[in-house]
C-alpha cells in the first residue's frame, strides 16, 4: 500500500504541473499582450508630453529651451535630423495593431510594419517618385500629372529596382504591361500620381493613370509594402 501511495502521489503532481502549463500556455498570447499594450500606453504618453514641449519652445521662439527626462525600459529611440522627428521601435510577440496599419494623434503615429518611405526626388537623372522600405528602393518615372496628360509607354514607368541585401539592380529587361496581348495598350495619354508620400509608411504607392490607344482606359498601381522584398503591381 505503501508503494501505491507514492505512485499515486507521482502522478497526482505530473497532472497538477502538466494542467498549470496548459493554462499558461493558453493565457501567454493575452498576457503578452496586454504587457504589450501597457508598454505602448506609457510611450505614448511619454511622447504627447514630448510634442507638448516641443509645440511650447516652438512659441516661445529663438533661444527657447527645455530639458526632457525619458526612461526607456523597452525599444529603442532613434532621433532623425533629416526628418525632424523622434521615433520608437518596439518588437512584440503579441497583435496589437494589424499589420501595416496605423493611428495618428496629433503629431503622434503608432502602428505596425511602417518602414517605408514615399517621395519625390530624381532617379537616373529623371525625375521620379521612390518608395523605399528596408529592402527594396523603387524609382518610378514621373509623368504629367492630373488634369496635364501626357503620352507615354506604361511600361517605361519603372526605372529601377535596387535590392538593399544582395546590394544589385534587379534586371527590368522582361517587364512588359499588356492589356489582350495588344501593343497598343501599352501607349496613350496619362500621368502618374505619389498615392501617399512621407516618412514611416505601412506601405508606398504610385498609380499609373492611362487612356490607352488600344481604346481602354485604365490604371496601374505600383505598391511597396513595408518588411516586402518584392513590389506588387496591380491593374484596375
């Protein structure tokens, strides 16, 4: 009997210890989560009371200054000249936004997957709209603009494609946009238009406008998500 009672007590204990690692494993993702979302609240709010001083020293005018205390316990902050802004980076297991997605309060932006950039600049000596995200950097021609058409060959819209990890210029000999297999489709009358341009982007986006001689009008989009290796294009 003796015997028995310690069995019995063995797997008593296995049950218990097996039972408590199920309920942790199924509450992980909630607890993740909410530690997640306790850890943005704070940073947000240690950047409202930022933008706060900075809108103060702004009034204030020449000379005007503060000092800013900030404990950052989690991320990493990054300040960019160049961009006049302060920025956050946080990894976390658990959703609390929906993939390139974001929300703006005031001069404040969270979200997730926003590493992509959108401007005008020039590319090849051209003039050019580029979206860029940590991998790719995509030069699109830019041509005319709305209510200005102007005759074009859609697939000349893509100037290049430069991949940051292998450091090359993806080869562009092999694109062609058709519509029907139809070289007129090709040439018409149009322009190309920046979607959305800044800094900090869920993803970038250049549509091509065109009034085809093929008879069809139509319209190409060009679209750089943030963490992609690859752009989509898309007609409509």
């Amino acid at each position: 009997m003796k015997g028995l009672s310690m069995i019995s007590g063995v797997l008593f204990m296995a049950f218990i210890i097996s039972a408590t690692a199920i309920v942790y494993w199924t509450a992980l993702p909630t607890i993740q989560k909410m530690q997640c979302a306790a850890t943005m609240d704070k940073m947000k709010s240690s950047f409202t009371g930022i933008d706060e001083i900075i809108q103060k020293v702004s009034s204030e005018g020449e000379g005007s200054k503060r000092t800013i205390n900030l404990n950052i316990e989690d991320g990493e902050l990054y300040i960019s000249a160049e961009n006049d802004s302060i920025y956050w980076t946080y990894e976390c297991d658990a959703p609390i936004f929906s993939p390139r997605t974001s929300q703006r309060f005031g001069n404040i932006v969270m979200g997730s997957n926003l590493d992509t950039s959108a401007h005008e600049s020039t590319c090849q000596g051209v003039d050019a709209f580029i979206l860029e995200n940590e991998h790719l950097k995509v030069c699109l021609k830019k041509i005319g603009e709305p209510g200005n058409n102007t005759y074009y060959n859609i697939t000349d819209v893509l100037i290049s494609v430069y991949q940051k990890d292998l450091g090359v210029a993806m080869p562009l000999e092999y694109l062609e946009i058709t519509l029907d297999n139809n070289d007129t489709s090709k040439t018409g009358n149009g322009y190309t238009a920046l979607t959305n341009s800044g800094q900090h982007l869920p993803f970038g986006e250049v549509t091509a406008y065109m009034e085809s001689d093929y008879g069809i009008t139509y319209s190409i989009k060009f679209i750089l998500e943030s963490g992609e290796d690859f752009i989509i294009i898309r007609g409509e």
